[in-house]
C-alpha cells in the first residue's frame, strides 16, 4: 500500500505471552491468527512508553489479569513520513483500559498568557474571602479610577490566591499522571489490596484534577 496507514485501538487480543499477566494460559492460536492479519496488512507495531499492560480487570491479588491490549500499528509509509513517533500507555483513570497518546514530534513554544478569571473559582469559599479584602482603596479619587485600582488588586490578588490553591492545573495534573504511573507499576508487580487502595487514592486526587481541567476548557470553548 502506498498510501498512509495507521491502526490504533483495542485489538482485544495480545500478541505473545510476555504482553499478559494472571489467569488462564494463552491461546496461541488466537494469537497467530492475529500475527497472520498484521503481517498480512504489511503494519508494525509503534512502540511504547510507559506499563506493558494497558488493560485490567479491576482485580486483585490471584484473581488479577493484566493484558496489552491496545497497540498503535501502522506501514511503512507511515513510519517514513513520521520519523518520530512516540507513543505513550497514559494512566487507566475512569476506564479498565489506558487511553494512549501518538505524539508526532510536535513542539510549541510557550506564551504568557493574560489574567484570565475561572468560574469554578466562585465554588470556594476563600474566593470571596479574597476579593472582599481586596476590594478596597487607601486612597481618594474619581470613581472611574478607584474602580480601576480595586480591579487591579483584586486581580493581582486572584493570581496569587489561584497559584497557592491549585497551583498550574496543567502541571498538576502531569505531575499525578506521574505518581499514578508508579503506583500502577507497583500494583502491576505486587497486586496486592493494600497497593490497590494507594493506587485508587491517587486516582481519586488526579480525577478532581482532571474535573477542574475539563471546567477550564468548557469555559473556553464556550460551552455551558
């Protein structure tokens, strides 16, 4: 085929024994039967970084299976034109599946960004506490320009506040996927109960995270 051609999903089937923990013993002829499909198409695997396993059966000590899953194939032609690819296992929050991500050697250069005012902000209750000591001038003058000056404060103020609460929701939330990471590889090693609960309480923190992440993109597309 001369044509680009990149494959990604689940496939629902491994492709040899090392991509499968626990349970029964592998199938083989499934697996060949899926070789056979893959070679025939002339695709390769892409690679990854990060777990092996990219599926889970929500289990744990002897009753744990883990499974790759899901893999990212693609033709030569691909490859040739996308030189560097990468692809990543992220972390399987909300789902027994982890969503992986094809990078294609992109980069971009930071920009500093304007004040920009939250609405999920206004669902704390230090926020108002903010802007009320805030709000405020030591000074006399036109309306027009103690208006300005408490806009100001309160801005410069909100930044601060903003920073101290959440920090950047951006690296946070590249930081949990970390520490989520981790305590996925040690539960993959040792799928004991006492792993699994750090694991779940982890998850817990990088989904309010996520959650305060989705707020920020609703508000910026405009969605309601």
């Amino acid at each position: 085929m001369s044509l680009l051609w990149v494959v990604g999903g689940d496939f629902n089937i491994i492709w040899d024994e090392e991509e499968k923990f626990g349970g029964l013993p592998v199938h083989m002829n499934e697996v060949l039967d899926f070789r056979y499909c893959v070679n025939t198409c002339n695709l390769f695997d892409l690679g990854f970084k990060g777990s092996i396993y990219t599926w889970w059966n929500g289990r744990g000590e002897y009753d744990c299976i883990f499974k790759r899953l899901d893999k990212c194939l693609a033709n030569v032609v691909f490859q040739q034109m996308f030189a560097r690819l990468e692809i990543t296992h992220l972390s399987n929050i909300g789902s027994d599946h982890c969503p992986m991500m094809l990078s294609v050697n992109a980069s971009t250069v930071p920009i500093k960004k304007p004040f920009k005012f939250f609405n999920f902000w206004t669902k704390y209750t230090s926020f108002k506490v903010v802007v009320a000591e805030n709000w405020t001038a030591d000074f006399h003058a036109n309306p027009f320009t103690l208006f300005n000056h408490k806009l100001k404060k309160v801005k410069k103020a909100l930044s601060i506040w903003s920073k101290d609460t959440y920090g950047n929701i951006f690296q946070k939330i590249a930081s949990l996927e970390e520490v989520v990471l981790v305590h996925e590889a040690q539960f993959e090693l040792n799928p004991s109960f006492q792993n699994r609960e750090r694991l779940m309480k982890i998850q817990v923190e990088f989904i309010k995270y996520l959650a305060l992440e989705e707020e920020f993109w609703k508000q910026k597309s405009g969605m309601s």
